[in-house]
C-alpha cells in the first residue's frame, strides 16, 4: 500500500535582516548554505555567525542540492508528509521533508534532491527533497 | 563545589487533577505550593527562595510571587529548560542553599493544556519570536512527535531496535498505573496492544506517546539543619547536573541525548553508580525517550535498550530497574507539558517507602531522577537528579 505525501499548506518561512539572502536565493531556485570562512567548513542552519568559531566571517554558498536521508518520519495525519534530516553531499545535516513520492517506500540511505516548495501566502519557497 | 548533602527535599505534591476546568494556572500553583509545604510542616512565610519557569504565569517568578504572596524572598530562579526544568531547579536550589542565598526553596509547575485544547504533540509550535532556527524548521512540521521519531527511526536502523522493545516500556509503566487512582490510562496493555495502535509518527504508535494532562506540582528544598527539624523522612541530595545538546552546525547525531553529559556528572557528584540505583524516575514524553535516556544514563550499553527494556525489565517487583512507579507520562500525568516535576516527585515517595504498596521497592535508598527537556531530535536540554534516603 502506497501512501503519496500530500501537497499540504506550508506555513511561509519568517524572514529575518540575517537570511534574507537565504530566502531571495530561493526565491531564485538556489539553494544555499552556511560557511565559516575561518574553517572552510559548512554549516545548517543559515545564521551570522560561524557555529565552529563565533566570528562572523561567515557567507551562503550554493549547494550541489543532493544527499542521502539520514533519518525520517511519516506523520500519518490527513496529509501524510515526511519531516526527515537529509545529510548533504557538503556534509550537513539539514532538517526538511521528503516530497513527491510514496512515503511508505523511503529508506535511511536513499538518495535524495532538493527540490522548491511554495509556501503560503507568498512567501518565499522552503528547501525540500524528493528521491533522486 | 559540590552539593553532595548541602539540600534535602522535605516537601512534595502532586496536585490529584488531571483536567482542570475549575482552576487557573495560578490557581494550580497556589494549590501545588499549599500542598507541598503542608507536606514539609512549613508554611508560607518559611518560603525565601522561589524556582519556576515560563510555564508559570507572567514574567519569570515576579507575578507568581506576588499572587502566593511570597513577601520573604530573597533568592529567585526561573531558569527554563523544558520538562527537565524541575528536576534541574533542585540542583539550583541545593547549590543557592549551600551559598546561603536561601533557606527553604519552593519549586513549581502547573498547567492546564487539557482543558485548554492545546494540540501538544502534532501542531508545529514556536517557543517564541525570534527564535533563529524556527523560519528552517516550522515550515518542515517540525512537531514535538516528528521530532522524537525520527530519533526512533534512527535507533531502529542503526542498532536493530523493534517496535515491540519499545512497547515494553508502556506495558511497564501500565502495569505500575493500574494501582494509581489518578491515573490517566489505568488499564494495564500488551505488547500488542501497543503495537496494534495508530501509527501517529513512524515508527511511534498512538501508545508510545504520553497523556496529555492538566495539574502540576511542587517541591520544598532546604539546609540539613532545618530538614533534620522536621518530620519528614529524610531525602538528601546526592548531585545534580544539566545539559544541552545542539543540532551541532548540521553535525547533529541522534544515537544519544544530553543525558550522557548530565548524567555522568551526577554519577561523580554523587559518587554512585548506575548500578547503585534502585529506583529510577525516567522522563517518559514517548517511549523512545525512556529508551536513550536508560543508555545514555549508563542503566545499559549504547544500543543495548531495546533488549534492556524488554520482558518487563522495568516492572517494579520483577524487573532489574524499576521505573515511573506513579505511572508516568506514558499512563499516569504529564502536567503542563512538562514531566520533570513528576518524576522527582515520585522518586521522593520511593524513598520515602511512601509509593503505592503494589509498586514500592523494598528498602529503597537511592534513586534517580532524569527529565529530558525540548525536542529530542532538534536540540534538548538534560537533567539529572541522584538522591539517598538517609
């Protein structure tokens, strides 16, 4: 038995003077990350200030948008949808859903892209995945 | 410093309701401290350290104070880590009563989510403005069940745990709460039963999650000199630590908790073992969370829970650990969302010999408190409470 994810309302994102350029990216279909620039290293999610060493010699940068399924859920109400960590091809681990696919079938390792969501009320569109 | 014997908690209540349609939150606090110090033999004017959190009405411990008319204090905490809050705010208020800012502490939590209709569990929620992490997140459902199961999820591909192992930890607590009046849920269930329930979250089934209740309740924490006044039976604070654990920059891991850093500074503080402890009061928001907690607690092996838990390991009377003798938040309360003050109170009656004579651990005389407090799979908080009945 197949349980498809619903096309459920997704609540717009609250955009803040810090990750505006987050969401105008996405906006564009760009998906984008964190990186200290002190480390080289990358991070989820997108703030001011570089999580490994506090200074705020931080940048978004684009991602290549695919990576693996780290863990997930199937929240079994009206509109079945999939809160799920995916672990980046970058290495971060990025809090978002699974879409557009059987959730019954979705497994811890499978491959995943990113793909845009709209979101209510115009807001700007959140980073989800789908099976690649 | 160490707060090995500076406290004593002399005073516990646990407020009987479990849907309050006739009393505010403040109410609900006034009833709980009442009760509390009437349980210690100390009234009102005793009172010169005060502990509560956001989930008390108005800002931090001011409106509280001014409502129980609190007029003698002189030491305020309203540090907020969640449901873990409580049993954390005992430490605080041994280590404050070791400094001298205070002599008798008063802890509260009350709540009426019930009576209120709040979706607890299924309902993305913000904890307030501004929070940096919520425009990434709430757009994702992120709900207090999605995030708890993905940490099940997790567990089950990485160390092969099972439905059934965890529905062990309901049936324990199910069989404890068949001799609670109070209880929720009182009837006991299977390990079927469990299992046969809605899917709410894979892999967490409608019975693997906890109540949803009103109520709330209280402690009293004071110096050696004042408890040994008293009439209580003496239950003397061993240690205490506090932990957080973060999504770590995308670095998160979700095989442990912030009970791994809490609770082997208790241990040390305390100067027990794991293995020492005969009753433990284990934060039980979902079955999972009583899962990792138990190993990273070091009850077992990371890994090892689901076989830990299972074949009633948990049962007081034919378990090696019994836990939430009361019932807990799977079966008996889950005041205000938060289950910390619960479990420090029922490790009292434990130590006391005062639980339920059905469920009571003979000649016990340490127990463990653990909360757990926030969202398991996003960023938590931990704390633990190691306690000796003297």
């Amino acid at each position: 038995m197949a349980t498809m994810s619903a096309n459920r309302a997704i609540p717009a994102p609250k955009e803040d003077p810090t990750t505006k350029p987050f969401w105008d990216a996405a906006r564009a279909g760009k998906f984008l990350i964190g990186l200290c620039k002190d480390t080289g290293k990358h991070f989820w999610y997108p703030r001011g200030c570089s999580p490994y060493t506090l200074s705020n010699n931080v940048e978004l940068v684009e991602a290549k948008g695919t990576g693996t399924i780290y863990s997930f859920t199937v929240m079994r109400s009206k509109e079945p949808h999939a809160p799920a960590y995916v672990e980046l091809d970058e290495g971060p681990r990025v809090f978002t859903n699974i879409v557009d696919c059987d959730l019954d079938a979705l497994k811890i390792g499978q491959k995943v892209k990113v793909v845009f969501k709209p979101t209510e009320e115009g807001g700007a569109p959140v980073p989800m995945f789908t099976p690649a | 410093m160490s707060i090995n014997g500076a406290a004593y908690i002399v005073g516990a209540f646990e407020h009987p309701t479990r849907k309050a349609e006739g009393q505010s939150v403040a109410q609900l606090h006034a009833e709980v401290a009442y009760g509390a110090l009437q349980d210690a033999g100390l009234s009102k004017d005793d009172v010169d350290g005060f502990f509560c959190t956001s989930a008390a009405p108005g800002l931090g411990p001011i409106n509280m104070a001014d409502y129980m008319g609190l007029t003698k204090l002189r030491h305020v905490d309203s540090t907020d880590m969640g449901g873990c809050s409580y049993v954390m705010h005992v430490g605080h208020a041994a280590q404050a009563i070791r400094e001298g800012r205070c002599n008798v502490a008063l802890i509260t939590l009350a709540g009426r989510p019930r009576a209120e209709g709040m979706a607890t569990g299924t309902v993305p929620r913000s904890w307030a403005p501004n929070i940096p992490d919520d425009p990434f997140e709430i757009p994702m459902a992120r709900t207090v069940v999605t995030s708890y199961a993905m940490v099940a999820q997790r567990h089950m591909h990485q160390y092969g745990t099972t439905s059934e192992q965890l529905a062990w930890i309901k049936v324990a607590a199910s069989q404890h709460a068949q001799h609670n009046p109070h209880a929720m849920l009182p009837k006991p269930v299977t390990v079927e039963d469990v299992v046969n329930s809605p899917m709410v979250a894979d892999p967490l089934h409608r019975l693997d999650c906890c109540v949803i209740s009103d109520g709330g309740g209280a402690l009293i924490v004071t110096r050696p000199e004042i408890a040994k006044s008293l009439k209580r039976p003496l239950v003397k604070v061993l240690g205490c630590a506090e932990a957080t654990k973060n999504q770590a920059a995308g670095g998160i891991d979700l095989s442990y908790s912030a009970a791994r850093a809490s609770g082997a500074a208790a241990f040390a503080e305390a100067k027990v073992k794991a293995s020492d402890i005969q009753y433990a009061s284990i934060y039980d928001s979902f079955t999972i969370t009583v899962l990792m907690q138990l190993e990273d607690l070091g009850f077992c092996e990371k890994g090892q829970g689901g076989k830990f838990v299972a074949d009633g390991n948990l049962i007081s009377g034919v378990g090696k650990l019994p836990f939430n003798t009361d019932g807990g938040g799977l079966c008996n309360n889950h005041p205000a969302n938060r289950g910390g003050m619960t479990k420090v109170i029922e490790a009292v009656r434990q130590l006391r010999g005062e639980a339920h004579a059905k469920v009571q651990v003979p000649g016990c005389k340490l127990a463990l408190a653990n909360g757990i407090g926030g969202l398991l799979g996003h960023r938590h908080g931990a704390a633990t409470l190691i306690m000796e009945r003297e």
